[in-house]
C-alpha cells in the first residue's frame, strides 16, 4: 500500500510504501492494542530519523453512495451485533447493522435484516430526565 509522509514543520514530504505488518498486536514492544509495521520510504532530500512524522495510508473508499451514521448511533447487543436505533412512524426501534468504512466521525452502515432510508432518523444519544435542570 502506498503511503504518504509529511511533517510541517520541517516541510518534508515523502512518498513510500508499506514494507511489513505484524500478524498481531502487541509485538515489538507495542501494547496489546496496536500493530507494528515497516514503511519503506523513497528517495528524499533529508533523512527522516528520529523525527515525528505523519503517515497517511489510504486504506479504502466506497463504490458509491452509502447510508453512514454518527459513530456514536451505533451500539452492542448483548449477542455482540452492532445496531442503531431508528425513528420509525413516532417510535424507536433496534435495526442489526453491519458497521462498514469510517472516516471523519462516521460510519458506513448495512442492515442485516431489513432496509434503512436515507432520511432516517438515529438516536446519538439519551436525555436522561435528571440532566434536564427544568426537572428538578
């Protein structure tokens, strides 16, 4: 995969590619939630050690046009699929999504059962009674 390197500061920009990715997190010294991998990098003006630097990997993007919801409208069940709740006909109601792409704070979405509408209404978050200050 190819990547890009930058670091404005210093101006650098660079181009390379993705050498090597560890098969699980961990290795390598890294904790138990991240992946160690190599960036061959092509020929620059100036060597790139030691610096903080930006590394843009572009993974993938949709073919066309997707439903995508705020990252914060999905949630678990207790069997462990992803879901949303929807606003259907003046009531809330548990749709079984299969959560795609992410980008900029939302998520691509795909009913597993069932369809979804663009103009959909999700739930990204819950007005418990004692948080409205007009209640107490």
């Amino acid at each position: 995969m190819q990547v890009r390197i930058d670091e404005q500061a210093l101006g650098v920009t660079a181009t390379g590619f993705v050498k090597f990715v560890a098969d699980t997190p961990g290795t390598r010294g890294l904790d138990g939630f991240h992946f160690y991998f190599e960036v061959a990098v092509e020929a620059t003006t100036m060597k790139l050690e030691g610096f903080s630097l930006r590394l843009t990997i572009p993974i993938e993007s949709t073919a066309g046009e997707v439903i995508a919801v705020p990252a914060s409208a999905l949630s678990l069940s207790t069997d462990g699929t992803s879901r949303i709740r929807v606003e259907c006909g003046g009531a809330l109601e548990y749709v079984a999504v299969k959560p795609g792409l992410s980008a900029d704070g939302f998520v691509t979405v795909t009913p597993i059962a069932g369809a979804l509408k663009p103009s959909e209404l999700v739930v990204v978050g819950v007005e418990h009674p004692s948080d409205n200050p007009s209640n107490n």
